[in-house]
C-alpha cells in the first residue's frame, strides 16, 4: 500500500489566516492525508473550546500546540508586531527544528509571512509550499515594493495619495498611493510590518508553490502577472466554497477562535429578504469611539435594518463597551440586532442579508462574493485597501468609501447599496458567485487546481517510503 503524505500546516496565528488554512487541512484529509496543524497555545485552546475541529476529522489530523510565548496580543501595534515575529523566531523556529524531523513529514504548508519556518525547511532539505492568505492583488502589490521605491513612488509623497502608480503591472490604471496596503503608506520605511511583508513576500519563489484562496475568473489578469515570478501558483478558493463542494453541505463547520451568537440567525428568519444589511470588521481592526458614532448614525439615518457584529474590543481604549452601547441600544432597538460574534458564512448566506458594510479582509470578501452579496468597503489596514478598490472600481461590486468615516456619506452609501443602485450591484455579483461555484466544481480551475496540488506532495514520498 503507498504510504499516506503527512503534511505540517502552519498558519500565521490570526483567525482569518487560521480559517482557511484549517479548510486547506480538511480539503487535504478528504484526500486521506495526514495533517498536522500547528498553532499557538492560546488558538489551540480556542478551537477546541469553540469548534469542533478533532471530530470532523478523521485520526490523521493532529491539531498541536507551539511551545507558549508566541502571542497575538497587542499585534495591532508597531511593538506588537515586532514582539511576536521576535518569539515567532526565538520560540517557534527552535520548535520546528526539533519536531519536524521526528515527525516524518513529506511537506511543510506555511503562510507566507512567516519566512522563519522555510529557513527550517531548507536546513533539512524539506519540501515547502507557501500559502499567502490575501488576495492575488494584494500579494502582488506587496511583491513590487521594491519596484515602487526604486521609481520614487514610495515613500508616499505629500498629497500624492490619489496619484495612481505606475510600478505594480497590471493595476496601472486605477491603483492610487490611498490603495496601497495600509502598510505601504508609512512615511518611515523602517516601519517592522512593512519590512517583514515586504521581505518575506520576495521570497516566495524559494516555495516549491504558491497557495492562493483565489479563483481564476476573479483575479486572472494579476495572477498572469504573479506567475511570470512564481512559476508554480496554485489557486484552489474560494477554499469555503470549495469544502462545501466537496462535503456536498450547504454549510462547513465553524472555525471560530470565539463563541458565535447563533440568536442573529432567528432574528435573520423574521426579516423580508434582502432587507438587511450586515456589518463586521473582522477578527483585528478597531474603531474609535467617534468613527464608531458617525456608523452607528449613518446606520440609523439610513432607515434600514441591520446586523452589527460588535466584538467586545471593537471600541480603541474601551475595555467594556457597555457604557457606549447603552446608548447605542436605545437608538437601534427598532431596526437593527448587535452581536458579540456571528456565524459569518450562514449569516451571508441567509435570504435576509441584502448588503455587507465590511472591513474588506479578504475572507470576508470572498465570503461575500461566494453569496452573491454586494459590498461597502470601509478598509482599516493591511491588504484591506487593496481589496476594497477592486470590489469597487475593477468588480464593481460594491463602493469603496475608504478614508472616509462620516455618517451622511455612510447613510447615502448604505441606501445606494440596498435600494438605489443594488440592482447593478447585485447582479455583477451574483455573476462572479456563479463563477466561483464552478471554480470549485468538478471540471473547475480550482477544482483542477487541488489535484494537481495533491498529485504534486504524493509525488514527494520518498521512494524508500514506498513498499
Ligand atoms: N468571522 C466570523 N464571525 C464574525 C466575524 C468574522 O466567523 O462575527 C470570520 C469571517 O468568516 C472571516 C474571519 O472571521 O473568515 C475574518 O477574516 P478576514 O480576512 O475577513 O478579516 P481579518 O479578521 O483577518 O481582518
């Protein structure tokens, strides 16, 4: 009998990178692999208090902990960040150096952020595949910083944010210095998180492939670009859609890192469809207190119905929201429902949605298009700027109100989306919702795709491991 491919996934420990790594993990053991997934104490804990990840699989999945010391606390901050590669680097590699060998793996899955652990791959001659969670677009903007300095184009000068640049091939005509990611708009280059994604990112090549939580129909015209550099790209997404394709299930199993509110989805039953518009801002980004009002105002102000995810740090410097949320409370008692924390799939998927006012992470994005659910795109940092702009000037799915935060223009927007213009809106979506099932579908690119991407570990089996 050939020997079973083990594989190590190890994901960038944030919960939108977790996701859909974990859907990568599950698509791979439907195939009869053996997966390790490895993750921080504190994500550990997490899924196995809030999920059911070890009975969904069979007995080949092995979720593991990392030694403790690595910590997504205080990530949304310059020293935050520095602070975790800093243990990611003292506490992980060392880990790796010791588990890996033991563990008789064929390969190593890893985000592409965490360049730490192809150091450990090469070391001991392990094959290595990188899975970048973002966007093709967002990936390949980050890619071709080095272009964007050596032209004078970054740093950003004074007022220069509406120019569009001229050195990330492909988005000539419509990337402006304001859709750049978060990252790349520092003044000071030497800012740790634009280092780190910019240096790990121009590694990507060492991989023997590239993973990407794309479709060909979505992103074609970046990824030809993308593959002139990385020659082996496999794009397999929209992952969701596609392990419910496969399962053959209308939903998936939760990966949340907390507890979802399943009370919204009642809620949800007793709304007309179409009728309400859903808000999140994703696992990480915050809002400060005045950002918060001017949405809560330009919600009510719009007259129609919403769904809030308010996670209990949503609010900068506000450990308990409560005292906010009183007030907010009594003026949204009539139309709109708050919760700590949703099932996002089911809650896009549910007839009720008519709209998603987001953050533009690119889970949430693909989540969205996967449903058919035209956006409003209120972009925080990171990849997030990037995606925004071309849900609303390349898709046009949506708008893209980015760098804004006032309640007339979020209450006009919101009208736009759910009456005015969401007729266009809704079907160039639903469109693109299409293509993306028959990405995922038998026959799909995406489909084509994950086989190939397990043909090629079965075929890093040594040969000794084969009777
Ligand atoms: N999510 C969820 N429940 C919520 C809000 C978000 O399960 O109430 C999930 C969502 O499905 C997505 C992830 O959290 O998979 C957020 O990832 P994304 O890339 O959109 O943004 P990030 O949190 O990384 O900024």
């Amino acid at each position: 009998m050939d020997p079973l491919p083990h594989v190590i996934i190890f994901p960038f420990p944030a919960q939108g990178h977790v996701n859909s790594m974990l859907k990568l993990a599950h698509l791979l053991s439907l195939s009869n692999f053996d997966v390790t997934f490895l993750v921080t104490v504190d994500t550990h804990d997490r899924l196995l208090n809030h999920t059911d990840v070890l009975s969904r699989f069979g007995t080949g999945f092995h979720l593991q902990a990392l030694p403790h010391g690595i910590s997504m606390d205080g990530v949304n901050t310059r020293d935050g960040i520095s602070m975790l590669y800093y243990s990611l680097n003292t506490i992980a590699k060392p880990f790796l150096r010791e588990f890996i060998p033991n563990s008789s793996v064929t390969c190593l899955i890893v985000d592409g952020i965490l360049s730490m652990a192809a150091d450990v791959a090469e070391e001991i001659n392990l094959p290595i595949i990188y899975f970048r969670t973002v966007s093709a677009s967002s990936f390949w903007s980050y890619f071709c910083i080095p272009e964007l300095i050596q032209a004078g184009e970054l740093p950003l000068k004074e007022n220069a944010k509406d120019l569009t640049l001229t050195k990330v091939k492909g988005m000539e005509d419509f990337l402006r210095g304001r859709d750049l990611p978060s990252f790349c708009q520092a003044s000071d280059l030497t800012n740790p998180d634009f280092r780190i994604v910019m240096t790990d990112t121009r590694q990507t090549p060492r991989a023997r492939g590239l993973i990407l939580n794309t479709f060909e129909d979505l992103e074609g015209p970046i990824l030809s670009q993308i593959r002139m550099v990385c020659l082996n790209v496999y794009t397999i997404g929209a992952v969701h859609a596609h392990l419910k394709a496969k399962l053959a299930t209308k939903s998936t199993s939760s990966n949340s890192l907390w507890q979802e509110d399943e009370s919204c989805m009642s809620w949800l039953d007793t709304q007309p469809p179409k009728s309400v518009i859903y808000v999140s801002f994703g696992s990480v980004a915050g809002l400060t207190k005045e950002e918060l009002l001017e949405f809560w105002y330009g919600l009510v102000n719009s007259e129609q119905k919403f769904l809030w995810v308010m996670r209990p740090d949503l609010i900068i410097g506000h450990e308990r929201k409560d005292e906010i949320l009183v007030e907010l409370e009594q003026g949204t008692k009539a139309r709109g429902y708050m919760a700590d924390w949703v099932p996002h799939e089911k809650v896009l998927a549910h007839r009720a949605i008519g709209g998603f006012l987001t953050h533009s992470g690119w889970n949430s994005t693909l989540e969205s298009i996967v449903e058919g659910v035209p956006m409003i795109c209120w972009p925080r940092f990171a990849d997030q700027q990037v995606n925004s702009r071309f849900v609303g000037e390349v898709w046009k799915m949506g708008l893209d109100i980015k760098d804004t935060c006032d309640r007339d223009i979020i209450a006009i927007s919101i009208r736009a989306l759910m009456e005015k213009r969401n007729g266009e809106f809704s079907q160039r979506t639903e469109h693109m919702a299409s293509l993306a099932k028959k990405a995922v579908n038998e026959g799909g690119s995406s489909y084509i795709n994950l086989d190939r991407l397990i043909q090629d570990i079965r075929s890093m089996i040594p040969p000794h491991k084969h009777t």
